[in-house]
C-alpha cells in the first residue's frame, strides 16, 4: 500500500487509515516519503536505504500499536499521521521528523 501525494485525491484520511492498516505491528515501521512523492510503510527503518527519500518519520517500534487494524481504527492517530504528510510535502523542514 501507497499514498501518491501528487494526485488531487491521493491524501485522504480512509488512504492514510488503509495504509496503517496495512502494516505488521511485528516489526519496526516508518512512515517514508520519496522525492517523487510516494508515502509507504518501511521495514527499513532508521537511516538505512535513505537514498531517494525526501524525508521520513521517526521509527515505530515493533509492538507499540502504531500500525495495524487497531491503530487504524484510532481517528485521532489517522488524524495525526494525515496532517503530518499534508505539512511536510512537499518543503519539509528537515528529512527526518520526529514531532509531528
């Protein structure tokens, strides 16, 4: 699953909330954005294979319920994690956002 920024109705809140949902909360996640606009869930974390990303949020360790149905279905989380994209593509401050 992928959110294309680019497009008038990529960024929406049931886009966000499918792609949370379609994490494994088995493993470390984050959230990247590519220079070409393209939002998806990485089990690359970190600053591993950052080359092509226009920034990236901070890791969400395995267990902490920050992806899947459960964190899906928490309206304020999805709220949270569509405003953080809207604001950040395309000038983000910095490549790698931590407060959001």
């Amino acid at each position: 699953m992928q959110i294309d920024l680019n497009t008038p109705d990529g960024l929406t809140l049931e886009a966000v909330r499918q792609l949370l949902a379609s994490g494994s909360d088995d493993v470390h996640n984050q959230l990247r954005v590519t220079k070409d606009g393209i939002a998806y869930l990485s089990t690359v974390t970190g600053g591993q294979d950052i080359e092509g990303l226009l920034f990236r949020l901070e890791t969400w360790a395995k267990g902490s319920g920050y992806v899947g149905n459960v964190a899906a279905s928490d309206e304020v989380w999805v709220m949270q994690i569509f405003n953080a994209l809207k604001d950040n593509w395309p000038n983000p401050p910095y490549d790698y956002i931590d407060v959001y």
